[in-house]
C-alpha cells in the first residue's frame, strides 16, 4: 500500500523531527487513535489528557508532603501526574514516547496554563521532561465542535496541521485494518537533513531576514503559524530535514515505467505534504519565500561540499548568504561522522580562511565547530588549529 503522505505521512514525519504538533479537524476524524497507533508502530510509548476534562492538578502534578523519614519528619517533595508515568518509562527503556493533549482549545485558561508549563519549558515541576518525548495538540476547530482557540505564544510553540481523512482513506482503512504505509525512520539519516536544512535555512535568513521575522498584525494569524526567531531555528529545519530524509527517489536504478510512474505521484504528494507542513510552521507565505530562495539561489550541494573534504579545499561563494549555506554544511559533514571528518574539516576551514574568502564568516563556523557539541573525545588538534586560536584570544583581548 503506498504512503498516504497527507496527513499520516506528515504528522508521522512531524515526529521523526521533532517538533510540538498541533492537528485540527473535526471530532471523530482519527487524530488520538493515529498517534497511539503511531506510536506502536515506532516502539515508542504513548500517553495522553484530555486538558478539557482534567483538574489543572491532575495535568501539571502537584507538590505535597511524603511519608515520614526515619527520624520521624516528613517533607515537601513533587509528585508527578499519573498520565506522565509512560514518558518517563520510556526515557528508562531508551526508546521515544509520544504525550498527546487532546481538547486543548475550549479548555479553560487554569488548565491550558497548566499544561502550557510542559509545552513550552518541558518541565513538570522540578523535573525535566525526556528529550526524546514529542508533545502532540489535538483540537477540534471552533465552528466544528471546539470553543476559543490558543494564544499566540503558544501557537508560536506548534507545528500546525489540518488533519482530513477522506472517505476513499477510511474505506481503504477498514478494508485493510488500518495497516498503513508510513516512511522509514531512520535517525542518522534524519540528524544529517537537518544539518544539511539548518545551514540552508540560515542562508535564506541572512538574505531575508528582514522581510521575514515580523509579528504578524492579523489576529487570527497570530494564533496560527508564524516566523519567529523559534520557529525559524527549532523547527522549520527540523521539518525540512524530516521531510527531506524521507524523500521518494524518481531516480532509483532498475524502475520499470509503472513503478517510475507511481513513485512520481509519490513524489508529488510528498511535496505538497512537505509544503503544507512547512507553512504550518512559519507562515505558508514564507515557506513559500523559501522555497522559492533555495531554487534560484542554486546553492551547492553536499555532494559538491564532501568532495571538497577529499580535495582538502572548497571554493566558497564570495555571496554571504551563499558562503553561510557551504560553510554550514561543512559542519553538518562534520557532525555526520564526527571522528572522521573533524580535524579535516578544521584544515578546510583553515585553508579557505586563510585565502581570505569570508574570513568571518569561516571564523564564526570554526568556533562553532571547535565546541564541545562538535569535537569528538581523544582526537587530536591538528596544526590548523594556531589560526583559530590565536583569533579566538584576540577577540578576548588576550593578545
């Protein structure tokens, strides 16, 4: 069965990146049960709340007093809500888990404030919420069955999605027992889109940032997406990569015309799946710009940066925006294999900054890369290194 790519194929990638979800469609349209079976599927765990129908206590824990200790005093300590025991469970097991708040709009502000405390600070009282846990919304829209709608700040936290299942879906669902086709997971190829992601989307921001970041003055807008310095950073890289680590290949070897034929309508819908989701998370005007930047700005491949790591050197565009694209997916090269890639990605650095060629730029990079996040454990420094020293301690006023 092929990928139904809207919407199980993207909110599964929403997943695989990352990212805080928001789905919206009407009351009985799928979205709890997809994310349960969602998480199955992934060998992941899977809770959820209704924020409608909960006490502010029962979503955010609550702090009391424990059992008397063997002196006989008894003290303050946190207990964490039932329905949060899965998440922590799974952190124990190493695997994912997926926390889904349903009936988020028309719940009251005390309990929407409740569970907006773990949405935006991932923290349950004094414990933080496991890294590999993606929080997911359901709500059902405010003319179909759901009263209000959220704030800014919070939609500002969200993926947003319109969820629709047609009927040809459904009757194909109940014909196969909802065995669906979703795309591979596979997270070192998904880290590696979205460093390749994170350098282009830094790109097209340093080239129209300007037009980008702004408040939108539409009030409904504001409650939707939107581009803020967040979502810019943590999320539409994260989605694109998602998306781009999963991308149908047209042009694998060995296709007859009829699955060449299938695989390009697969394609095409994995675009307008890719598109949808990426204007859910910034604003579809922007994703929109962004598309539109990548492809006229032909900006160099990885493939073409890689080489570069053979040759030991790379012609880097004198276009700023350009060089911050190219430099960027150095360090995503470098974060791909670390132990192989780190010191002859600092020699390239080296080489291509003592040419000359947007020196600061290469020197904001070669920072970036000789932190602890990038440099593998026992490897040594190469000689290349003096160059960025010796600008490091200048810039502290060392030398």
């Amino acid at each position: 069965m092929a990928i139904r790519w809207t919407p199980y194929g993207s909110a599964a990638c929403g997943v695989y990146a990352g990212v805080n979800q928001s789905l919206t469609s009407p009351p009985g349209g799928g979205k709890t049960s997809f994310w349960a079976w969602l998480a199955k599927h992934m060998g992941w765990r899977f809770t959820e709340i209704s924020v409608k129908a909960s006490d502010p206590v029962d979503i955010q824990g609550i702090r009391g007093y424990g059992d008397k200790d063997e002196f006989g005093q008894r003290w303050l300590e946190f207990y964490k809500p039932d329905y949060l025991m899965p998440v922590y469970e799974a952190e124990r097991e190493g695997v994912g888990s997926i926390l889904h708040y349903d009936e988020w709009i028309g719940a009251t502000k005390a309990q929407t404030n409740a569970a907006e405390k773990i949405l935006s600070d991932r923290m349950v009282g004094p414990h933080k919420l496991p890294d590999n846990c993606v929080i997911v919304l359901s709500s059902n829209p405010a003319d179909q069955g759901g009263t209000g709608s959220m704030g800014p700040a919070t939609a500002n936290r969200l993926v947003h999605c319109a969820w629709h299942v047609d009927h040809l879906m459904l009757s194909e669902g109940m014909q196969t027992g909802w065995q669906l086709e979703l795309p591979k997971y596979d997270p070192a190829l998904i880290k590696r889109e979205i460093d390749i992601a994170y350098a282009r989307v830094a790109a097209w921001i340093a080239f129209r940032g300007h037009d980008i970041l702004k408040f939108p003055k539409d009030k409904k807008q504001q409650c939707e997406a939107w581009a803020s310095n967040r979502t810019v950073e943590r999320y539409f890289p994260r989605v694109e990569g998602a998306f781009r680590a999963v991308e149908p290949d047209i042009n694998a070897p060995g296709l007859t015309k009829e699955q060449k034929d299938q695989v390009v309508q697969q394609h095409d819908e994995w675009d307008v799946a890719r598109t949808n989701m990426l204007g859910g998370t910034v604003g579809h005007g922007n994703a929109l710009d962004y598309e539109t930047y990548v492809q006229k700005a032909d900006l160099m491949t990885y493939e073409d940066v890689l080489k570069g790591f053979e040759k030991g050197d790379l012609d880097v565009p004198q276009r700023g925006d350009h060089a911050v694209a190219v430099l960027g997916m150095v360090l995503a090269a470098v974060g791909e294999k670390p132990k192989d890639r780190w010191v002859p990605g600092l020699d390239l650095l080296a080489n291509i900054y003592q040419r000359g060629t947007q020196a600061d730029i290469v020197y904001s990079h070669a920072k970036k890369m000789l932190s602890p996040k990038l440099k593998p454990t026992g490897v040594k420094m190469p000689a290349s290194i003096q160059v960025f020293v010796d600008l490091v301690a200048l810039e502290r006023g060392s030398i």
